[in-house]
C-alpha cells in the first residue's frame, strides 16, 4: 500500500497538461538523463530497471539517486514480469510509455545472445502486450531502436525508408525484430508507437562500454587502445537525443485501441524516426579530442575493422525528425565530449592534474 501511493505520487504530472510516463529502463544512460528532462517539466514519471550487471551496477544506482533527489522512483523490476506491469497499468493512467529498457552493445551479443532475445523481444512483446491489454486508454508508446537496423548498408545519409535487411550483429536484428513487432501491435491493437534510431549517443553518466568512454579510461590507466581503421561515427550528444525523445513523447498521439475490448477503434500512429547528429566523425578524431581534453596521449594501436558486429560507417539523416517534432541536434563532438570529461574527472575523483592543462575541470578548491 505504501508503495502504491509512492507510485502514484511518481507519475503524477505536477503541471496542467503534463503527461505521465512509464520510463523503463530508466536508470539507464538514456533513460536517466529523459526521466530527469521530464521531471524537470513538471511531467510525471515512474523508472523501472533490473540494475542488471552487464556494466557497473554502481552507476545505475548513482543515476537512480539523481532521480529519487527529484521525486522519481525507479523499481527495480525486469520488462519481462508482466504481472507486475499490468498492476502498474491497472494503478496509473499513463499517457506514455518510453521504452528504453534494452540489452545494448554489439559485441556482447556474441557472449550472451539469448539475453538480447529475454530484453529485447520477449520483454518488449511484454510491455507492448500489457500496455494493450491492462491500460485504459492505452498509452502512447516511445520506444528506442537502433541506427544499427541500417547494418552493411552503405547508401549514406541514412533515412528511415533505406533498406534494414541486413543486420550486422544479433543486436541489431533484435532492434529489427521489435520494429516489426511494433507493426503488429500497432495493427491489430490500435497502439501508438513512435521507433526512435539512436546513433550512438554519449555524455555524462554515459555507458562504459561504449568505445569513447572506455576509450577515457584506456587513456588515464595508460593501457592500450584498439581503433578501427576508418571507422567513422554520427556521435549524439545525450542533450540532443534527450530533446527528441520528449518531442516524440509530445507529438506520439493518441493510441485508439481498447483494452476491455482488445480490439482498435480506428487508425493510430506508426511511426520512425532516425536520431543523430547529421555529422560523421572519424573514430580516431575522437580519440583526438580526448587526448586533448585529458591531456595525456593514448597508446593506440589501429587495426582493420574485424567481423564482430560492428559497422564502419553512420551518418543519419533527421529530416523527418525536424518536420515532425523540430528535432535540431545543436551540440559539437568537441563540446559534447568536454562535457563527458568534466563528468568523468569528477565522477572517478580523477587527479586534477591530468586535465590541467586543458581546463576541462574546475578545481573545486577555489571560490567560483
Ligand atoms: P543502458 O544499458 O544504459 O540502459 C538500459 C537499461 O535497461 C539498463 O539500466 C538496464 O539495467 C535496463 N534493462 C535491461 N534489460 C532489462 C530488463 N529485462 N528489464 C528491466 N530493465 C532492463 O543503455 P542506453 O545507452 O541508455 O540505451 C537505452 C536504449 O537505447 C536501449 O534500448 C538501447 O538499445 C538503445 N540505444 C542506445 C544507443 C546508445 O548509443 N546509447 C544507440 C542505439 C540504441
């Protein structure tokens, strides 16, 4: 009882007119910094996160501190426990789901590949299946795919209608997988549902294992660093993804299914939209930028790009984005990656020393 009142509490809009959202995923890189965004606009919202340990748990827990500091509570719970999201839609009436909860990276696909099915299939069916059948209005669903869908093609800008047939990694045929299912449940149940293709996004509170943030760490260990020749990246600043995730939410419109029912009452949004930054940048270049702003050289060691998920070249087109909801991504890879180095001097109480010389980090000594 005590927890349904703080659920309710969580997800209640503070504003007129402010939505509310179940934000799985949301101790998440993505999920934190949009839950924080939506809280700050006086919007409700609930997290909900396994905290599993595919990277360090204690970041997790640190971003769901920064949510519980501003009234949201994160529950610690898996997608695939459909008893406990149809209560949580038989409890709240949401206006949206931002399904971010995912198993992301590429690589890690080759280790542990039915875990990308549990999370990414099994668990997103889930939450499209209880969101049909236990919410009432069905709620607007937001929900991240991947750049990755674009996989070994190589008609660049990428657009939303060039060819997704051919996934490099499980990972991205996971992604492809849920676009499709998007489809159906979409058909036959009258969802709404909005597909946003993240490329590859970074900042502050970031993933660690995502190449620029262990590349950081490989820099101030002094440990070596494998680059992949030519590879190029449309790196995303967080601040920039976090903006369309909440014009997504803002533009979803309504979903026209009936849950008592089961059936749909007339057409809904189907809808994808590519996320990025509109500028590729060669790998190395980053690694470029972060030796400036650490102010240590990296020990780099470049080498062909091997056949392990990765592809060697993204470059989005947001031209849909920017009609539909003004999506305008603003934020350069220089400046973008001197606010990860700032976060990441403070988050690992780094030696001041290090990033002196760059100005990267104030020294919380002095006065401001
Ligand atoms: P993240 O790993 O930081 O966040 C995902 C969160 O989901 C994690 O906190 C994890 O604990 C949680 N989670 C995983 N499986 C779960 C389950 N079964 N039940 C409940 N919680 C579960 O990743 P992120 O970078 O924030 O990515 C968010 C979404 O965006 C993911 O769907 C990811 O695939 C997608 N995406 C991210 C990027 C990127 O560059 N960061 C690029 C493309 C797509």
């Amino acid at each position: 009882e005590k927890w349904e009142k703080e659920i309710r509490r969580s997800a209640k809009p503070r504003r007129d007119g402010g939505i509310s959202v179940l934000v799985t995923g949301a101790a998440g890189f993505v999920g934190a910094h949009c839950s924080l965004a939506l809280r700050a606009r006086g919007d409700g919202v609930l997290g909900l996160d396994n905290f599993n340990t595919y990277y360090d748990p204690a970041l997790k827990r640190g971003r769901q501190r920064l949510l519980s500091d501003r009234g949201v509570v994160v529950l610690d719970a898996d997608i695939n426990d459909a008893l406990l999201l149809e209560k949580l839609f038989e409890l709240v009436p949401f206006t949206h789901v931002l399904h971010l909860a995912a198993q992301a990276g590429v690589r890690y696909a080759m280790e542990a590949p039915l875990t990308y099915v549990a999370s990414n299939v099994a668990g997103l069916v889930t939450v499209f299946e209880t969101a049909a059948k236990h919410a009432d209005p069905q709620p607007a669903i937001v929900w991240a795919s991947s750049s990755s869908v674009y996989g070994l093609n190589t008609e660049t800008p990428f657009s939303e209608d060039h060819r997704t047939d051919q996934p490099a990694s499980l990972y991205a045929a996971t992604k492809k997988a849920g676009e499709a299912i998007a489809h159906s449940y979409n058909h036959i149940y009258g969802l709404s549902i909005t597909g946003l293709r993240f490329f590859t996004v970074y900042g502050p509170w970031g993933r660690p294992d995502m190449a620029y943030f262990s590349f950081a760490r490989s820099i101030v260990a002094g440990e070596p660093i494998t680059l992949y020749a030519d590879a190029r990246r449309d790196f995303t600043y967080i601040d920039d993804v976090v903006k369309g995730c909440v014009g997504a939410l803002d533009t979803a419109g309504r979903s026209t299914g009936n849950a008592r029912s089961g059936k749909k009452t007339g057409p809904a949004p189907l809808r994808v939209y590519n996320l990025g930054n509109t500028s590729p940048v060669p790998v190395t270049r980053m690694v470029a930028i972060l030796e400036k702003l650490l102010g240590k050289k990296a020990n780099k060691r470049v080498v062909a790009m091997p056949s392990n998920g990765d592809v060697p070249f993204t470059h989005a087109n947001v031209s849909h984005a920017a009609h539909d909801f003004g999506y305008r991504p603003t934020t350069s890879l220089d400046a973008g990656l001197r606010h990860f180095v700032d976060w990441f001097v403070d988050y690992y109480k780094l030696d001041a020393k290090i990033v002196k010389a760059t100005g990267a980090v104030v020294d919380k000594k002095k006065p401001a």
